[in-house]
C-alpha cells in the first residue's frame, strides 16, 4: 500500500513538468494534455504559495481529498465485511 501511494502521489506531481508535457506532446491531442497537466499538485500549489487563493485550486485539493478518503473507507468497508 505505501508503494503504491508513493507512485500515485509521484505520479500527480510530475504530471505537469514539461519533460512529461514532451512526452505526451507527440501523439495526445491538446484537450488531453491540458487534462494531465490539470493534475498536477505542483501547478496548483504553486498559485497558493505565492498567496493567490484560486477557486480552482481550493476545489481540485477538496476533491482530491474526497475521493481518496471515499476510496479509504470503501476499502475498509471490504475488509470488514471478511
């Protein structure tokens, strides 16, 4: 489970570098390069450290924490049910 959490987290980090951005740029239309830059933690943490407090940016964190707190208590409903 750490494993897998260290990928997902450094998987949503480096989404948004440019070296990855390279990477897709080659066969991914625009539309969907645009969506995996949009998950990038950095792109968005960027804008609230220089002090700038986005919607955007304030809906992305809450939606990120929901689904992963969805996704803790689904699994904890599975393993109790055993």
């Amino acid at each position: 489970a750490f494993i897998l959490s260290v990928v997902v987290c450094f998987g949503f980090l480096i989404s948004g570098l440019p070296m990855v951005m390279d990477l897709f740029s080659s066969w991914a239309p625009q539309s969907m390069l645009d969506a995996i830059a949009d998950f990038s933690f950095l792109a968005h943490f960027a804008t609230i450290s220089r002090g700038v407090i986005d919607l955007r940016d304030l809906v992305y964190f809450a939606l990120v924490i929901g689904f992963w707190l969805t996704a803790n208590a689904v699994v904890l409903d599975v393993k109790k049910a055993d």
